[in-house]
C-alpha cells in the first residue's frame, strides 16, 4: 500500500474531511497509475471506492448512515443506505498528525486526555461539525468500551438526526446471539421508516444477494489466513490492515474483489516460491497483540527489511469470519448476523471476560506459528491493559515466548515517535530475541 502523503489542508480554515479524504486517496490512485504499478492498483481501489461511496451517498440517491460498533451493516445496505463506519476516520488520519491532532485536540476540550484517541478523533470531527456531509441517520452499539459509550451517544446529539442503538451483550454464547438478533428484528420496522422502504420480496432478495456476497467475502478471507499460515509468509503484514475493511464492507463487490485479488496474487507467489515481504528471508513471525498501530504502520515494513520478521497476524485484525448456511432462513440469518456482530474484530477479544481474548491468542499462536510476541499496547485502551499481564502469563507459560509491552497510541502519532519505538523494538528483538540486524551490519 502507498503511504499516505502529506498535509494538503489549511489549518485556518474549516476542513471537509470527506472532500479531504477523498481528494487524498485519489491523489495516491493517480500517483500510482502515473509510476505504472497496475500490479498493486487493487490495494488503493478499495479505498477510493469506499470514500467515494461516502461522499456521492445522496448524489446516487442513496441515505447515508453513519455507524459505531458492530451493527447489522448488511441489512443497512438492503435498504439502500451507504453505511460509513465511523472508525476509518482515526484509522485513515492517524499518519497525518496535524490533521488527527486538530481533532483530537478539539475532543480533549471536553473529554479526559485518558479517552481512546479512536473515540477522540471522531468526536472531535463531529463537534468542529467538519464530516462534510449530512447523516441521514446514526446507528452505534454498546460495546466495545467505555471510550465509545462515552463518545456515541455525544454523537448522537451532535448530528442530531435519528438514531439506533444496540445493546450488545458480553456474553458470546446462544442467549447473547439471541438478545441480539431480536434486536435485529427491531431494527427492520425502524428501517423501513427511515427509508420509505418496505420489508418486501424484493428487499429480501437485495438482503440475500449481499449476505451472498458476504458469505464470498469471507471464503477468500479465510483462504487468505491459510495462506499466511505457510512459511514462509507470502503476504506482508501491511496487508493485514486492508483486509481489516472486511469489517465493515461485508455483503459489497469491492470487498470481494480486493480479496480474490490478493489471493490470486499470494496464491502466484507461493506458487513461484517468491514473496511479497519485505525480506529475502523469512526469520521470524510475529504476533501484534492488542490494537494495530495505524499511526505508523511503516513499523512493520521496518521489522521485516531489519530483522526478517513477518508479521503474520495481529490481534485486532484477526477475523474468524461468520459463512452464512441458510441464506432463505430469516430466523437463522439474523442469528449468524448476531454472531457476526459480536465476533468482530475488536469486539471478539476486547469486550467481554478475558477468556475471549485467550481464545483469539490460541487461534493465533497456534495456528500461525508465531514466534516473536509484541503486545502493541495502544494506550487508550485501558481494559485490554488490565488484562495483559494475564495475557502475555498464558502465552510465556503455555507457547514458551516471551511478549514485548511497548505503549503506543494506535492513532495519535505525537505520542510516540518512530525512533523510539524502533529501539524500543529493535532492543527486543536483538537482547531477548537474538535477532541479526542484518541492515545495520551491511
Ligand atoms: S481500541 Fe480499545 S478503547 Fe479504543 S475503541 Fe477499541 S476497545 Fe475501545
């Protein structure tokens, strides 16, 4: 993926972060079609397609829903609605500090500092009034943090227009889908208001073709996870942060393309015995735990040219997927809907007892042949924090790796910056890793 460039916004003056967005990724598209890399075209068209999607809602006569947290996403789009989730804000900006910090900094006039920059940075687009366009509606739910209960229902007040929350319980089990996948039957009545649409034939079949589509989505994402499971790994571990839009795009053909893509494109490597990292030799595989580190993703191309280590999965991205069997069985769709909600990434591990969290550990650890374990501890993030010590216990004692905690914050890149976090990480890897930095000796 290209990086994103620079600052291209006055700072005086009021800034329309979807134009900016917008004009950013397509700025990135035309710089690679002009250096002619038709080869990783896919990896950008994605994302100018998504914000796109966003910004021209209303032109192409569709509502635009604005959501935080895991909501039924699918059933938003089978009645039309352009469903923008609320986390690529941070997660997009994080790399441009002056443009997170304006809004983080706006946040932090009415919020404690100690709030999850992911929540701060939203918030803060949301009280300088600078998203650039109007929400029809906002959907949130009640997980995955006290961060985001704090922040939504802000935000509810200050779009000020309808909105519908759902309660999302901790527990993950048959009563917890069913609590939720009520509540998915009350949100059909409520969307046909809001749209003027009715729950008719018609709307069922949209709903089935994206859940269809949904399901496609999810066959090629756990492919993809078969892949990095080989070693070596074919797929860099900046991949893992594109494939986190399988998230909130599910039931969408650009999802589906991206991926397939990606996989053809792995499948061919494997097959010619190359890779797509950034190492001529794979050395280790390392887990992230906790949160990815959008404000500087670069970290990872680091450790794969320094160290030959491949990060080959990480804990917020990691993403069993839900396959849809019944596709003409509402009863049983709007259950995997609820299964879907709770086990998305974030929420699978972070919301709820930290058994959950050991569970992704074991799928990870296991299945992933991890040796190198990096707890990127964002700072936010105080509950998954709380159980870290518990956490990286289990993975000593049961896989043998000792963990590394750096704090971070995932999204403000002022906290932390990229030379610390190199010899913070460079330490460990050489002192208690006995990793050859074979950069620095060439
Ligand atoms: S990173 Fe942690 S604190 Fe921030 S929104 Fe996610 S769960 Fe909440």
């Amino acid at each position: 993926m290209a990086n994103t460039p620079k600052q291209n916004f006055d700072p005086t003056k009021p800034v329309n972060m979807i134009d900016l967005t917008c004009e950013q990724v397509d700025s990135i598209y035309q710089h690679m079609l002009t250096k002619g890399m038709p080869e990783i075209m896919w990896t950008v068209d994605i994302q100018k397609s998504s914000w796109e999607e966003i910004r021209d809602a209303h032109k192409n006569g569709k509502k635009l829903v604005g959501f935080g947290g895991p909501v039924p996403v699918t059933l938003l789009r089978a009645f039309d609605c352009v469903p923008f989730f609320f986390d690529t804000i941070p997660t997009r900006i994080a790399s441009m500090e002056d443009l997170c910090s304006r809004f983080i900094d706006e946040t932090e006039k009415y919020a404690p500092t100690s709030m999850c920059a992911i929540d701060k940075a939203q918030l803060g687009v949301a009280l300088k009034h600078e998203l650039g366009v109007e929400l029809d509606a906002f959907v949130h739910a009640t997980v995955p943090c006290d961060s985001a209960r704090i922040a939504y229902p802000m935000m509810e007040r200050l779009y000020d227009c309808p909105c519908y929350t759902f309660d999302l319980p901790f527990r993950h089990d048959d009563k917890g889908f069913r609590y939720v996948a009520d509540q998915i039957q009350a949100f059909v009545p409520w969307l046909e208001e809001l749209t003027g649409l009715k729950w008719d034939d018609e709307r069922k079949a949209k709903f089935k073709e994206i859940n269809e589509l949904s399901n496609e989505a999810h066959v090629y994402l756990k492919k993809l996870s078969d892949l990095r499971k080989k070693t070596p790994c074919v797929l860099p571990g900046r991949m893992l942060v594109l494939n986190e839009m399988a998230g909130f795009l599910p039931g969408t053909q650009m999802l589906v393309d991206m991926l397939k893509t990606q996989l053809e494109m792995g499948e061919m490597l494997a097959d010619m015995g190359m890779t797509a990292t950034k190492c001529p030799e794979e050395k280790y595989r390392v887990c992230l735990m906790q949160n990815m580190l959008w404000s500087n993703t670069g970290i990872m191309d680091w450790m794969e040219k320094t160290y030959g280590a491949i990060t080959v999965m990480d804990g917020f991205g990691y993403q069993e997927g839900v396959i849809f069997d019944d596709l003409d069985n509402w009863e049983r769709v709007k259950y995997q809907t609820a299964q879907m909600m709770l086990f998305a990434p974030m929420i699978h591990g972070a919301t709820g007892p930290t058994d959950y969290w050991l569970k992704v550990i074991d799928k990870m650890y296991e299945e992933y042949s991890v040796n190198v374990s990096i707890f990127m501890g964002h700072v936010g993030c105080k509950h998954t924090w709380a159980s870290g010590k518990i956490v990286t216990d289990y993975i000593q004692e049961k896989y043998g790796i000792p963990t590394l905690y750096v704090d971070v914050d995932a999204v403000d890149p002022r906290y932390k910056s990229n030379d610390e976090l190199r010899a913070q990480i460079g330490e460990y890897m050489e002192s208690v890793v006995g990793a050859h930095n074979y950069r620095k000796d060439a």
